[in-house]
C-alpha cells in the first residue's frame, strides 16, 4: 500500500479573478493575427508585382527586326535640252503670254 501525506496548514493560493491576464492575452492574439495579415499582403504582393516578371513564366514580347535594305537603285534625272522660259532681269528668253493679266473691272 501507499502512503498519502496531507499537510493541511497552508493557505489557498489566491487567483487573479479580474480579467487582466485574459485581456492581455486576447490583445496578444490580435496582434499576432495582424501581423500575420500584414505578411500575408505583403507576400501577395511581391509574388504578383514586381517578383512576379522575373520568375520562370513565358515572355510574350515578340521584336522583329528587319534588316536594311542592301541595294538602292538611284536613276539621275536627265538635264533639260533647252533652258525654261522665264523671262526677267538678265535672261535672255523673254517671257512668253500665254497668260496674260487680269484685266480691270
């Protein structure tokens, strides 16, 4: 058989009846559970924003480049046979008038 020892002189221990250590848990966990918010969002956001482009996805940018033309073809114009008429200060082909002034009202 076993021996049970009760020493029956001490005093109760007195608990915390106020609420005190379960208001500050409770606030505890607020702030453990916003924390975990603001990690989740900012998470989010690297994953789909900037981080998001230098991941292992498809590139849909298509860059044609065509190359430069190798010949270009130039035909010289061919001088005129005969000086234009024009007529004026110093020319020696007066003008002809085929169209002449206005007359006057």
């Amino acid at each position: 058989m076993h021996q049970f020892n009760v020493n029956p002189g001490r005093e109760p221990v007195d608990v915390d009846s106020s609420g005190d250590r379960t208001a500050a848990a409770g606030i505890n966990l607020i702030t453990v559970l916003i924390v975990f918010v603001v990690l989740a969002i900012i998470a989010w956001y690297l994953f789909t924003g900037p981080l998001r482009s230098t991941g292992a996805s498809s590139s849909t940018t298509n860059i044609n480049v065509k190359p430069a033309p190798t010949t270009v073809n130039v035909s010289p114009t061919s001088a005129p046979s005969t000086p234009a008429p024009g007529g004026g200060p110093g020319s020696s082909n007066p003008p002809s008038n085929t169209n002449p002034a206005p007359s006057k009202p």
